[in-house]
C-alpha cells in the first residue's frame, strides 16, 4: 500500500493538490496523511508572552486544525468516493519541514504531495518558502502541484538530466506512475560541445535499461540553457509532468533554488516530480 503525506494550510491551493493526488492513485491502495501543522514559521510573539498564564491556547490551536482537517477530508471523501483510498488525520504543533522530516521516516512515506503558487510578484519567486524548503530537505520523492492546475493524467513526461547522478531507487515512483497511466518519457539532455564521459554514457543506458518496459525517447539539444531547454521543450510540447533527480552536485540546484527567476523565469505550470539521489538521513 502506497503512503502519501498531503500537508495542508486548508487554502484551494493545498487542496488543489490533494485533488490531483486522490487522482493520479485512483487505481491503488494508498493511505493519504492529511497534515496540518499549526505554529508559524516565525513562532508568534503573542503566544510566547501569554502561554503560560493561558495554558489552553494550545487547545484552541489544536481544535481549529483538527477542525480543518476534518473539513478538508469530508470535501475529499464527498468528491472523490474510492474504497481503496484511506485516510489519517495529523495536526501537530510543530514547523512543517520538521513534521515532514519525522512522518517520512515515522510513517515510511513513499512520496509527499503539495500545491504551490509558482511565480508570484514582481520578482517572480519560484515557489513558496515552505515547498522550496520541502524540496531541499526532502528524504522521498515530492511532487509540487501548481494552483489552479486541473488533473490530466501524466501521459507525456518531460525527465530533464545531465547524466551525473547514478540511478536512485527512489525512481521507482516514476517508473510506478508512467506504467500506471501509459506515459511516455521523455529524456533530455543539455549537450555544451562536449562528449559524454565514460560515466555519463553508461547511466544513460543505465536509464535505458530502468524504463525498458515504458515508451521513452532521449533528446540532446544544443547551445541553449537548461531553463532555456526545458522551456522550450514545455512550450513545443504537451508535458504533464516534469521530473527532476535533486542532487546537490547536479545542475538541478541552481537551476531551482535560484531566488529570482532568471530572463526566462522558470515558471513550473504543470506538476513537478523531485526525486531525491537517496535516502537521507
């Protein structure tokens, strides 16, 4: 049974998200973690003063979560009936990348599921602070679900990489999501003028030989950026998921924890796959 955390600020974004989640494992058993974590990031000054003399304000935090909770999964379960679908409600008074951390390991979850806003102001910030964060400490694999975005099954899936990172297991949930809905993958590769190395060539036929049961096609496209790549390969082609292996010798992190958006903006609309080079502890 696959395990699925679904953090929640009971926003239409969030909610967007567990929507397109419910969706995409329609067809498999799965537990959905519904969780909400209820002390802000910068910790409120106003609860640290008059905490201890109200020592039941802790309760009040607690109840509206739990509230919204049942909220969100009473809106799930009306709209998206699936008697292979069950669901755990988790409010916990603590920083949300922290109760991340300990439920990927407490509960072993296989993938983390969440909505963010893309680029937003005149600076055009990727993602929220808290998906950003996510996504760089993330032990299993996340998917960032764009607001507003309607589900639409992950037919064609764009596998942008630079061949420099070995094949993590944790790509089995690619592998799992491409055969469940018939995808086709499309690998593609930045190429500068220089040849492969020995180790480049062979984890490409590496990834040659993990995706042998599922269509895949390579691409090597030259003189341009990877944004400028990716980009175009988005916007000459029908794309419902892009996918990215996070490594921190790989060119994925300066390409997504660039604050501001460079000439392109590397503007993600539809879901987006990180998949962590390991388990992390």
């Amino acid at each position: 049974m696959k395990k699925i955390l679904l953090p929640t600020d009971f926003s239409e974004n969030a909610y967007n998200a567990a929507k397109y989640a419910v969706q995409l494992f329609n067809g498999e058993e799965c537990t959905f973690y519904l969780l909400n974590t209820y002390t802000p990031v910068l910790y409120d000054n106003e609860y640290l003063v008059y905490s201890a003399s109200q020592p039941t304000l802790t309760e009040i935090y607690r109840n509206k979560s739990m509230e919204g909770l049942e909220r969100v999964l009473r809106r799930i379960k009306r709209n998206f009936k699936n008697e292979k679908h069950h669901f755990e409600k988790i409010s916990s008074f603590n920083l949300l990348n922290d109760e991340i951390k300990e439920l990927v390991l407490k509960k072993e979850i296989d993938l983390i599921v969440m909505g963010t806003k893309g680029a937003t102001g005149a600076q055009e910030i990727l993602f929220g602070t808290h998906t950003v964060h996510a996504i760089k400490k993330a032990r299993c694999p996340l998917m960032a679900i764009p607001a507003h975005y309607d589900y639409k099954a992950p037919k064609e899936i764009l596998f942008p990489t630079d061949y420099e990172v070995e094949i993590p297991k944790l790509l089995n949930i690619l592998k799992e999501i491409a055969l469940s809905h018939s995808s086709k993958v499309h690998i593609l590769h930045v190429y500068f003028g220089v040849n492969l190395t020995p180790t480049q060539t062979s984890r490409k036929k590496a990834l040659g030989r993990a995706f042998k049961d599922i269509g895949h096609h390579f691409y090597s496209i030259s003189e341009k950026s990877v944004t400028r790549a990716i980009y175009d390969f988005q916007e000459e082609n029908d794309v419902d998921l892009l996918v990215m292996i996070n490594n921190k010798h790989s060119f994925f992190e300066n390409l997504l924890f660039t604050p501001v958006v460079n000439e392109i903006g590397f503007n993600v609309k539809v879901p987006f796959l990180v998949i962590p080079s390991k388990k992390r502890k």
